[in-house]
C-alpha cells in the first residue's frame, strides 16, 4: 500500500507540474489581459468578453459561468439544436469525460451518464444525477433510466457539472450533475413553433408560447412536443423497425409574484413514449458453455454432433442462429419476442421565494414525481430463447423456425397475458434554504435541509425465459418462465451548509481570493423485497414444482411466492464536504483548487440468487482538483480557454454483474464493491478570429485505474488471479479482477467546432455550424477478463454534424434550416451486453448508435420571443 500511495503521490505532482505549464502557456495573454484591465477594475459584468456567456446555478444562485470556481460545460438552446442534441446520448463526447450509453441494457431511452469514471450502476443510484428545475428526475430500478424523452425541450440552457457536488446537490452526485433549467414565464407576450421532416419518416412538431396574464404578477408559460420516427434496425421475423421514436410532453410553468419580494413557481409535465424496444443486434453464443450448462458430466442445452444423431440438442442450431445474424448485418436483427418499451413521467416542482431582507432570501422547493416504465426485450436477439424478457405474444406473420432446422417454432409460454410495469413508482423531495448576499457580496452563504422519498406504487412483476434449450424453444412443457415480483422503497434526510466569503472584506490587499467551505450529512434508508421462482430441475421434486431464485428450496406454485420472499434493509449515514480557494487574477482570469468529498448510497438487490449478495455497500470518493477559466483578447482577437486538472479516491466504487445459481436455474445480478484512483485533464477553448466566426472545442484525458478489486465468487471465475473456485469447489474462493481496465472510461475525449454567422441586413441572417467529435475506446465489462467477453471493450468512434440556418427570413419571424447528424453514417457500437461468460447467460449481443440522420426543420417565432 505504501509503494502504491507513493506512486499516486508522484503520479499528482506530475499533474501539477503539468497544470502549471498550462498556466505557463497562458500567461502571455492573461500578462495582457491583466495589463488592459487593471486600471478599470470594472464589475464582470460590465467587461465584455466577446465570447457568449451563459448564467448557471451550479451554487444554486445565478451566476455566470466563467465566474464559478466549477468545472462547467455549459450548451445554450441555440447550440443544443445546432448540434443536434435532443436527448442525453447525443451528448456523447460533447462534454470533456462525459461518456453516455445504455450500460449494457436493452433499452434506447436509458442512456446513462458517465463523468470523470463513476456513472450509472445497475440497481444502484446514478453517480451523475440530472436535475429539472432543481428536482432530481426520477430515477427508475430495473433500467438506470432518469426521466423520459423530451427534456431538453424549451429551456434556458443546460449544464454539466463535473466531479462531486454532494453539499449543495446532495447524496449520489459522486460523478457530478446535469442541470436542465427551464425556460420560465416573462412579462411579454410571445412564443416560438418548429416542424421538423426527415429521413426515417421523421415528424417532430414542438412549440412554446408566453402569456402574461397580470403584468408582473401572474405569468404562465405552456410548452409542448410531439416526435415520431421509423426505426433504423429492421426486424425481419415481426416485420417491424426497432429503435423508433414516438412520443409526446407537454409542460407548464405559471409565476406568481403577489408582492415585490415573494415569488412563486409551479411547474407541471407529462410525458409518454411508447417504442418497439431497442434494435439489439446477435452476435454469438457461448457453446461451451452451453454443453456445460448443468454442470461436467451432466446433459447442457446443446450437444456437439449432427442434428439427426442427438434427437434434436446439436448445438449446430445455436451456431446457425450466429449465422443468420451474420448474415442479416448491423441494421437488421430477428427477435423471438415483439419488443417494446412504454414509458410514462409527470410530476409537479414548486419554488417559492422569500425576500427576508436586501441580504436574506428564503426558499423551498418541493416536488412530486410519478415515473412507469413497462418493457419486454430479447437479450439473445435471436428466434431462441436463451433470455427472453417478459415474451409478449407469438411471432409475427413470418412464423419462426428453428435456425437450420426448419422446425416451426409455437410458442406455447408467452407471457404478454400477465405483464406488468417493470417500474412504478412515486418520489416526493421537500427542500428548505436559507440564503445570504452579505458584505457587498463578499459573503455569500446557504443552509437548508433536504427530504427524498421513493416509493413502489404497488408490486413490480417482471417474467422471463432464462436457458431453454433450443428445440425447446416455445414448449412451455420445458421452458416455463421464471417469476420476479419485488419492491425497492428509499428515503434520504439532509442538512447541509455552504458559504463563500472574498477575504478582501477583512482587507484589500486579499480582493479577488475567495474561501469557499461546505459541509453535508445524509442519512439513508432502503428497504427492499423479493420473490423469484423458476421451474425446478431437480428431478425428485414433485410435478409442476417451482425453485426458489436465492436458496433452492422446491416448492409449489401456489406457495411459490411466499416461501421464496425476501427481504433486507440497509441504513447508511455519511458525511459530504467542500473546501476551496479561487482568486481572481483579473476580472477575466480566475484560478481555483479545491478538494470535495462525496457519498453514494448503497442499495437493496431484487435480483438476488444468493443470500450474501441481497444488499450492496455505498460508495465514497474525494476528489482533488485546480482549475482555470480566463477571456483574454490578442490584439482584437477574443480567446476563452478553460482548464481543469484532478485526482479522484474512490473507496467501495460500486460494479454491477451479472450472476447465476445453477441450483434453481435463476439467473440474477449482484452488486461489488472496489477502490479505484481517476485522474484527469479537461480543456475548453475559443477563440473568434473575425466576427461571426467562432472556433473551439474541447479535450480530456481519463487515467483510471483500480486500486483493489477483490470479491467472493459464486461460481468459478476466471480473474486477474487465474482460473478462481468457489470455497464448495475446494477454491479460495477471492476474485481479483484488478488488472481490468475502468468500465464506461473513455481515456480520450475531444470535439471540435466551427460556427459562423453572416448578417444578411434586412434579409435575416445565416448561422452556419459544422463540428467533430471523437472518443476513443471504452471497456464495458465489470468483472470478467476482455479474453472471456467478446465485444466488451467497443472501438472508437467519430461522428460529423452539420447545420445551416436562415435565421427571421426578410424580418417574417420565420426561421428555415437544414441539418444533419453522423453525416459520414459511421457504424459504431455504443453498448455490449457482457453475459457471454460460464456462470451467466451464454451469448453474446451488442447495440449500435444511430446511423445518419439529415432533415430541414420550419420555426416560426412571434411577439417578445428570441
């Protein structure tokens, strides 16, 4: 441990050293900047900088975001549809160490933010939790999904906040935050309308409109969006596109100011989406393992030899189902079961404002969100049912036959019939503030205390087919589905404090250097039940007998649920802080360090198949970073460059996998725990050569590496230690799966972007913007070696977009553009599943991104509206 501390300790100088040879780099035209603007010493606000600025509520007040010792990517409405970013999967690679996926799930609208190396985990709170309107987004269970579509949708800007914000964000915001403010009710009548047509079929229709209704004192705002889209992966047994779009939100804000100093806020949504599931597309199975199934020496689910010679269990029909995906390529799959995924959110936010005094202000927000995700996928993406999640109904008109066979398949253990929302539930936030602007603003302080509770809204079912043989396939008499019925209930209780205080309030000589401190307790609670059941293999228990998923005890469907529930509850407690230093060089240049510490919780797992894996421990991290935000000009010449060097300590870093007990062939998931050490370099950059022409763009560097990774093992493994046995076995039994490479870490990360706009006098004006954004490749597995999981790690990838708009053609308040996204229609993976290993479910399936897209879009704009 010494060794490894020193070489950590070694390993951070040698950041430093590097960040002062960016401030190095910079000095010449900070020495300017610093040089113009001493004599003036003008308010920030008052300094132009040539360069847009964006205001953020990164310390949950309004400030500009050059003025935030955080490291903040900030997109306008303006760029966000310049660049085609719609939902959370199009910020891939946009914002330094930010990587988005689904995480290895079946589904396109979970797609999970990942920052400086800690995101999403399965079950487990996310790492990077996104917040509308100061409200966390509900956060479902079965899916690392946070809301539903269209929440990037007529707002004043969004905000990337990396590292840990758990003092004034809260508990789990390990990775950092996304901040999704809205745009609220002016005093001005006005509103905006856009049409949208493309290939796919594409059809969006979305528009906002502003109504004073008193002036200055009741204010409402309704936005609304429709978007329907075909699918861009065809499945060939239902006839059908997978990976489609159709759903619909609307949203309402109303402002109430009954006197000069209260103000409040209420805002309302509701969102549909209703899909045929996500395009997964097969790409082997695991016949080893499958021969191996049950155990050495025992029949598996296949059989090497000729079909006629083994009475059907040749494993020739799994490898022919490889070989019709082949075959069928990347944009075409063939699934057993009629995906889909329906999804429903709406809730209601309410901020109320206080003004106590000219320094005070009190505040409370409260929140009320409901969140249903019902959805059926075909983990396999084949016409087998090595894993079929809730099967719906038959195959489609085309039928199914058993790949190189021939033998029609009738499928006699659907379960569309019994279906129930995977996801459903309720989350209540309450939040009390306190806030301060004292001394001339030299001080500035918050104090509050936060309430979170989320509830199930009745009991979650989800049904699936786990390992049936493949002639089997639909025989209900072999293949029966295995049951789940669970409920995951949480509730979080805070106080926290922070304040910042400009040292140059005790004396002058300490103007522009800034203390800020912060401090947070939370207290946990997670209580979780489950039931899982599957068809017993053992061969002595009576008839119609049903296996439970965690202790294998037989038992009769009737009692089924009963005998095999559990149950579990986990309290944790722990505190979160801040402390940092900035100072402002110039009124343009600030530089900062700070060190944070922040908490994730642990969790309760429904998933269970052993007794010790029924819970998961939270998760720790502190984190050390100096950074630097500075405008200076060359000569006329604007510059923005921004920079941010960091080290993060994780302890008790959460990973999820998958799992198996062959006993009562349940398979189900488990949750580790390991320490890791993640340093990193971030830099943004822009410059204006002339006006109208902007170029910039940004670049990150990723080192993570795991400190130690060691756990029991269930089943036998083989990890950095080699070939690992469970203690029954006669093994050790301890795992370490150090040497791996970080999960969801893209080591490099960079865009870069060209914007230009040409005024065209009365005749509008033109904005043209084109940008490239690269990452490099990313390991996707949490335990297994990359030699054992084909697929894991995905390649690197770039994507090109482009944008040309008319903005207010001839003075009409009518704007017309044309766009396109990965315009060279890269094929690049964006998810693998990682079951293909012994002891999990013996396939390989993998998610591709989205191929070209390129439409023209219609907005018109009426009264105050910009």
């Amino acid at each position: 441990m010494t060794d490894a501390r020193s070489n950590d300790r070694a390993g951070f100088n040698r950041w430093l050293c590097a960040g002062a040879a960016i401030g190095a780099l910079a000095m010449p035209g900070l020495a300017a900047a610093q040089s113009a603007d001493a004599p003036q010493q003008q308010p920030q606000a008052a300094v132009p900088t040539g360069i847009g600025e964006i205001i953020v509520t990164a310390n949950r007040r309004q400030e500009r975001a050059q003025d935030v010792p955080i490291a903040i990517t900030a997109l306008s409405p303006q760029r966000l549809e310049q660049q085609g970013i719609t939902k959370a999967q199009d910020l891939a690679a946009s914002v330094p160490s930010l990587v988005v996926g689904p995480n290895g799930q079946g589904s396109r609208e979970t797609m999970s933010f990942t920052l400086r190396g800690q995101g999403s985990t399965f079950q487990a709170s996310p790492g990077v939790v996104m917040y509308m309107n100061e409200v966390p987004v509900p956060s479902a269970i079965s899916l690392s999904q946070q809301g539903a579509p269209g929440q990037f949708i007529d707002i004043e800007n969004l905000q990337v906040l990396a590292g840990p914000q758990g003092t004034l964000f809260g508990r789990n915001t390990t990775g950092g935050a996304v901040l999704i403010v809205p745009k609220k009710p002016t005093n001005e009548f006005g509103g905006w309308i856009k049409g949208e047509i493309g290939n796919y079929d594409r059809r969006y229709v979305e528009g906002a409109v502003n109504l004073p209704i008193v002036d200055d004192k009741l204010m409402v705002r309704v936005m609304g969006a429709f978007h329907d889209r075909d699918g861009y992966t065809r499945d060939v047994q239902w006839n059908k596109d997978r990976d489609n779009e159709h759903w619909y939100t609307g949203r309402i804000g109303v402002t109430f100011r009954p006197t000069d100093t209260v103000e409040n806020y209420t805002m309302a949504y509701y969102t549909k989406s209703s899909n045929n599931g996500a395009g997964l597309i097969h790409k082997g199975f695991n016949i080893n393992g499958l021969i191996n199934a049950a155990g050495p020496g025992k029949p598996g689910l296949c059989m090497e030899g000729p079909y006629s010679a083994l009475g059907g269990y040749s494993c020739d029909v799994y490898r022919a189902a490889t070989a019709k995906a082949e075959a069928l390529g990347n944009r075409k799959t063939a699934f057993s079961i009629d995906t889909m995924q329906k999804t429903k959110a709406w809730g209601i936010s309410n901020t109320t404002d206080i003004e106590l005094s000219d320094e005070i202000k009190l505040r409370n927000i409260f929140s009320y969100q409901r969140m249903k995700l019902k959805y059926r996928y075909d983990g396999d993406a084949t016409v087998l049912q090595q894993q079929d999640n809730d099967p719906g109904r038959l195959p489609g008109p085309g039928e199914a036959f058993l790949p190189g066979i021939g033998t029609p398949i009738t499928y006699t253990n659907a379960t569309g019939a019994t279906e129930r929302s995977r996801d459903d539930f309720k989350q209540i936030t309450e939040e009390l503030q306190l806030q301060g602007d004292m001394l001339d603003s030299k001080l500035t302080w918050t104090v509050g205390g936060f309430y979170f509770e989320q509830k199930p809204v009745g009991t979650q079912l989800s049904r699936g087919m786990n390992y049936c043989p493949a002639v089997s396939t639909g025989d209900i008499t072999v293949c029966s589905p295995g049951y789940l019925y669970s409920g995951v209930a949480s509730k979080s209780k805070a106080l926290y404090a922070q304040a910042t205080l400009d040292l140059g309030a005790a004396t002058p000589s300490l103007d522009g250097l800034r203390l800020t401190a912060g401090y947070r307790y939370t207290w946990d609670t997670i209580k979780g039940f489950a039931s899982q059941f599957n068809v017993s293999r053992n061969k002595n228990a009576p008839p119609g007998s049903y296996a439970c998923g965690y202790n294998n005890m037989d038992t009769p469907f009737a009692d089924a649920y009963d005998n095999c529930y559990f149950s579990a509850t986990l309290k944790t407690k722990a505190p979160t802080w801040l402390i940092g230093l900035d100072y402002k060089v110039t009124d343009r240049v600030m530089v900062f360090a700070k060190v944070s510490h922040g908490y994730k919780a642990g969790g309760f797992n429904p998933y269970a198949v052993y007794d010790n894996t029924r819970t998961f421990n939270p998760e720790k991290v502190t984190s050390y970073e100096i950074g630097l935000k500075s405008d200076f000009n060359l000569g006329d010449v604007p510059f923005r460059f921004n920079g941010s060097l960091y080290q993060v300590e994780y302890k008790g870093l959460q990973r999820a996998t998958g799992d198996y007990n062959p006993g009562s062939n349940a398979a189900g998931a488990r949750t580790l725990n390991a320490d890791a050490r993640i340093k990193g370099i971030e830099l943004e950059a822009s410059v204006r050569p002339f006006p109208g022409f902007e170029l910039g763009g940004n670049f990150s560097y990723t080192d993570a590496k795991y400190k130690k990774y060691q756990y029991v093992v269930n089943q036998p493994a083989e990890a950095c230690n080699g070939q690992v046995n469970p203690v029954y076995l006669g093994g050790t039994g301890i795992a370490d799966s150090s040497c791996l490479d970080f999960q969801y870490v893209s080591p490099y990360i960079w865009s870069v972007h060209a914007s230009y706009d040409y005024d065209l006098g009365d005749m509008g004006a033109l904005a043209f913007f084109v940008n490239y954004s690269h990452t490099s490749k990313q390991n996707t597995e949490a335990v297994q070696l990359a030699k054992n999981q084909p697929g894991a790690v995905l390649e690197p990838y770039g994507t090109l977009n482009a944008s040309i708009d008319w903005k207010n053609i001839a003075g009409s308040g009518f704007d017309l553009g044309v766009f396109g996204t990965n315009i060279t229609n890269k094929t690049y993976r964006i998810s693998n599943n990682d079951v293909y290993q012994t002891g999990s479910l013996l396939y390989w399936s993998t998610m591709y991104g989205e191929p070209r897209m390129y439409g023209m879009r219609l907005t018109y704009r009426f009264g105050g509206e910009k």
